[in-house]
C-alpha cells in the first residue's frame, strides 16, 4: 500500500544514481614517458642571460676605472699648472721692484694663458702696463722745414735690421729677446737672474736654442754655487747644486766637496740648536780644518755659543748646579777669551765655592766637586 505522504516528502538525487567510487586523476596517463624539448631551452636561457649580465658588469667596472683615471689625471693636471702659476706670481714682485719689464710681461702672458682668474692677476697686469707706459719716449713736436718747390724730397735708405739670431719659435713671446738679455746678465756676473730668464725660456718652449740654454745655464749655476759658498750661504748653495745634479748639467770643479763641507756645518748647527753633543765633535771637526777653512769662524762662533748655552742649563737646574756649569764656561773662554763667557765663568766659579758640594745622582754619591762633566743636551738658545 503506498503512502499517501509520499508524494509531499523531499526525494534525494541520488536516489536514481548510486554513489561510486571516484576515479584518480593522473597528470599523464602514461607515466613512464619523460617530458622533452622544454628543459633545454630554459637551461640555454638561463646561461645566455648570466653571460650577458656578466659582460654588463666587465663593462660598468672598466667604464668606472677609466673615469677614475681620468679624475686623478685631472686632479695631477690641475696640481702642475697650479704649482707652475704660484711660481710665476710669486716672481712678479720681484720684477717689479727691479724694473724688469721684459721678463715681468712674459710672466704676465704665461698665468694669464694657464689661468687668467689667477687672484691678483688684474692688479700685476695693471701695474705692468703702467709701468711699460712710463718707458715710452715722450714724443716732441718740431716744426717741419719749408721746402721749395722744385726740391725733391728722395726716400731714406732702408734699415735692415735683424733681429732674430736663432731659429724662429712658434711661442708669442721674444724668446730672443729674453735669452740675449740672460747672456747679457751672465756676462755682467747676475747669475741669479741669468737663472731666472733662463727658466723662464725653458718654461715657455724647452726646445728654443735647448744647447745654448743649457750652455749659459751650466755656466750660471756653477757661478752663482760658488759666490753663494763664498758669502756663507751654505742651504742656498747647496740647493742650487742640487739643482745642478737634477738638470744633468756639468759641474764645477771643487762644488762637491764645497756641498759636503757645507753640509756638516748645517748639520753641526742644526745639532746645535736642539742640544744634541754630538755638535761638539762635529764643530770641532771643521775647526781642526784651519783657518783656511771656510767655515772655520762660524763653527768657533757656534761652538761658542753651544757651551755657554750648556753652561747655563747646568747653572740653572736644580740637579747640577754651578760647580758643574764652571767646567762649560771654562771651554767657551778657551775659545774666545772675551764676551759674555768670561763673565759667567766668574759669577759661577763665585757661587760654586760658596756651594756645599751636593752628591751627583748620576754617579750615587760622589760629590761633583772637581769633577768633568761633558755637555748634555741642553735646549736651543
């Protein structure tokens, strides 16, 4: 009997279709077969993009190289002309004073070529040029003379001058003018301008007349060594000499061993002036040289000095005292037997016999009556 319900109640959709057993879905349905064709591409994809991002980095490393090679280059550039101008200008001053217009305007002309916003450029330029105005003749106005009619005025003959006695250069400047005027200055014995026109030649155009240029200068420097050495110059000389070496240029004969003496007197004094004692046997070397030495009195003069600037430290420190500074004074007097030394060796020979002698600590009790003390470093006077 059915039910009469039946109809209103709610019917399942799977009531007509049994559930089963879902079926397994594979990726391939045949597993055994490996995929081709697709892995290579990507493995040759892969290496070519690496290959090019490796020639990207090469190529940005040896663009930085070369930028920064360029900025030192730069940097270098900048420093040279930099110290070539300051060298100039530094001049200029000097040719001022002298009057020297000739060698003033060459070096004008080269700082305004390498750096015309040099400071103080203008007011050099300005001054040069007043001065170049003062040297022009100061024209006179004659009346002309009246000629006759008939006279015929015939044409003067014309001068030839020549003026140029060297190969031409392509420099604007008047480079024979400049090295006439340093034959002229090494003639008159103005060695040290000699040397400067010289320079200033070999600055603008090393290749202008390079032999003779470095005749005249051979014969300059050497020159100017020698007065320098003379005049008791010795650190002058001595770079000048330097100089002689670094150029290649011949040299005189005796300038080395003049350079070597002078040395161990600059030596001796810079010994000197910090309180070393090893000046003592250094100045005492060139004093044992003579009279004939050159440097003779002024090693006296400062071994002179050394002692009695020793002399004092031991009358002034608390450790030695008197006693001991008597001994300094006694080698200064045995220099020169007047001056300043004679007085102290007095006062302290004074003051050392009033003394109770004081053990020295040096020596651990011994007292420093009589006894000899060798200079200690004492400082600079």
């Amino acid at each position: 009997m059915s039910n009469p319900l039946e109809d209103t109640q709610p019917r399942s959709p799977f009531n007509d279709h049994p559930l089963e057993a879902a079926t397994e879905i594979l990726p391939d349905e045949h597993p055994d077969e490996t995929p081709r064709g697709s892995g290579c591409g990507m493995v040759g994809l892969i290496t070519a993009l690496m290959l090019i991002i490796a020639l990207l980095i090469v190529g940005l490393a040896a663009a930085a190289g070369w930028t920064a090679g360029q900025k030192e280059a730069n940097i270098h550039a900048t420093a040279t002309f930099g110290a070539s101008v300051a060298e100039q200008m530094a001049h200029i001053p000097t040719d001022i004073a002298s009057g020297n217009t000739t060698l003033l305007g060459v070096r004008l002309n080269y700082v305004a070529t390498l750096a015309p916003n040099a400071p103080g450029l203008a007011e050099f330029e300005m001054t040069g040029t007043a001065m170049a105005l003062n040297l022009l003749p100061t024209a006179t106005l004659t009346p002309s003379p009246t000629l006759a009619a008939t006279a015929e005025v015939s044409p003067e003959p014309e001068t030839t001058l020549e003026i140029r006695s060297t190969p031409a250069s392509d420099s604007p400047f008047d480079l024979v003018s400049l090295l006439q005027e340093a034959q002229a200055a090494v003639n008159s014995g103005q060695h040290a301008d000699a040397i400067d026109l010289l320079d200033a030649i070999s600055g603008v155009d090393p290749g202008f007349e390079a032999a003779t240029v470095r005749q005249l200068l051979t014969e300059s420097m050497n020159s100017y060594a020698l007065q320098l050495y003379q005049s008791n110059r010795p650190a002058l000389a001595n770079t000048i000499v330097g100089r002689i070496e670094n150029l290649g240029l011949p040299m005189r004969d005796g300038l080395t061993y003049e350079r070597q003496v002078a040395q161990q007197f600059l030596n001796a004094q810079a010994q000197a002036a910090a309180g070393n004692p090893n000046a003592v046997r250094t100045l005492q070397d060139l004093i044992n040289q003579g009279a004939a030495g050159r440097y003779y009195t002024a090693a006296r003069d400062e071994l002179y000095a050394y002692y009695i600037r020793s002399g004092d430290f031991y009358a002034a420190s608390p450790d030695y005292g008197y006693c001991p500074a008597v001994q300094q004074y006694q080698l200064a007097v045995s220099i020169y037997s007047g001056g300043d030394a004679n007085g102290k060796l007095n006062f302290a020979e004074n003051m050392c016999a009033q003394a109770t002698p004081t053990p020295d600590p040096l020596l651990g009790g011994t007292p420093v009556e009589g006894q000899t003390i060798a200079p200690i470093g004492v400082p600079g006077g």
